[in-house]
C-alpha cells in the first residue's frame, strides 16, 4: 500500500476518534466536571453564607449577654436601693415607737411623781396635825379645819 493512503486512512480514522471521543465521552464528562464545579462553588458559598450568619449570630449573643448583665445589674442596684429604703423605714418605725414608748414611760411617770406628791401632801397634812396637836395639847378637828389643811398641803 501506498504511504500517502494509509496516511489518509490514519487521518480519517484520528478525525473519526476525535469526533466519538468529543461526542461520546468529551460531552458528559465537560458535564459532569461543570455539574462537579457547580456544586463545589455552591457548597462554598452555603460556607460563605453560614460563616457569615454565625458571626451575626455571635454579634446578637453578645449583645443580648451584654442587655441580660446590665438588666442583672439594674435589678441588683434596684434591690439593694430597696433594702436600703425597708431598713430606713424600719429605723423610722422604730425611732417612732421609741419615742412612743418614752412619751408613755414620761405619762406614766409623771403620773406617779403626781400620786406620790399627793401622797407626801397628805402624810405632811396628817404630821402637821399631829404636830399642831401636840402643840396645842387639844385634838383639832381634821373635819371643821377640812379647807385649812387643803390650803396648807397645797402650799406644800
């Protein structure tokens, strides 16, 4: 055979090999490597957006850490102004029932200062009439004298 037909036939058969392979198999496997691509491109932006969410989400925890610890010290401080208020109303209760106590205590010894000076106002009336008694060396009556011996324990 000739060289120049066996190169033809070698040229028809490489151009017939290049058409079947870029028909048969060149097409799908450009397909898959292009659906491969798509979804590895995909995937890396569902990472991209999922990144991104998780800062955001990281943003807001922080954010709502920091309102939680601020509303917790708002609460603290609200308490102890709360605290500090019922102890300065119990010592105002107190100081009020201590005075009370006290008034009571001055009534109730002024009362008794008042029986007991009575009490003197008399004996002092029953000694002058003894003393008047022995003075005169006669009774005097307690009952005829009633407004003279009143006028005399007042004095006293």
């Amino acid at each position: 055979m000739n060289i120049t037909v066996t190169l033809f036939a070698q040229m028809l058969a490489f151009g017939l090999l290049i058409w079947f392979v870029n028909k048969v198999m060149w097409g799908p496997l450009s397909g898959l490597m292009e659906a491969r691509q798509k979804r590895i491109a995909d995937g890396l932006a569902a990472a991209e957006k999922g990144k991104h969410e998780q800062e955001l989400a990281e943003k807001r925890a922080t954010e709502l850490l920091k309102e939680a610890k601020d509303q917790a010290q708002e609460i603290v401080a609200q308490g102890q102004k709360r605290a500090s208020e019922i102890v300065e109303e119990a010592k105002d209760t107190a100081r009020a029932e201590s005075e009370r106590i006290i008034a009571a205590a001055n009534a109730e010894l002024e009362r008794e200062v008042n029986q007991a000076k009575e009490a003197l106002r008399t004996q002092v009336a029953a000694i002058a009439v003894a003393g008047a008694e022995k003075i005169l060396k006669r009774e005097i009556d307690a009952k005829a004298h009633e407004d003279l011996l009143n006028d005399l324990a007042a004095r006293i």
